[in-house]
C-alpha cells in the first residue's frame, strides 16, 4: 500500500466528490469502479471505470510523494500528540 497525501494548495482536483475504488479484474472480466454515495453503491463497467483510472492517475500525479506524505504525516501527528 502507498499513502500520498493531496495538500489543499493543489486546488481543485479530479475527484472533488470524494473517494472510489478501482477494481482491476484479471481477463477475461472487464474493470470495475465503485462508489458509496447516499443514495447507495453504484458500480461501473468498462469505459465508465476508465474515467475513475483517468481521475486516479490525475490524483496520483498531483499528489506529494510518498516519502514527502509522510514528512507531512509525521509532521501533524507531532502537532497533535
């Protein structure tokens, strides 16, 4: 597991509604996108899930990497203990 924190000074980014998950299924079963909402789950096939593996790579990239996340981690988790 990788954990990048997004600072707020990235501004808008690609998934303002919150968090999904990307499921890579192996052939021959196509990728699967889920998503909680209030109204229940959704998920989404094929090249809808496309558009979360677009949103994921946009995120990843505007993202800190992971050892610069954890200075930040660390960093507020010694302001708050």
């Amino acid at each position: 597991m990788t954990i990048q924190v997004l600072p707020f000074t990235v501004g808008a980014h690609a998934s303002p509604e919150g968090s999904f998950t990307i499921f890579d299924m192996p052939e021959p079963y196509v990728d699967v996108a889920y998503v909680e909402t209030r109204g229940g789950a959704v998920y989404t096939e094929a090249e809808d899930a496309e558009v979360f593996a677009r949103a994921y790579d946009s995120l990843q990239s505007a993202a800190l990497t992971p050892d610069a996340s954890a200075i930040v981690i660390r960093d507020a988790v010694s302001r708050v203990g």
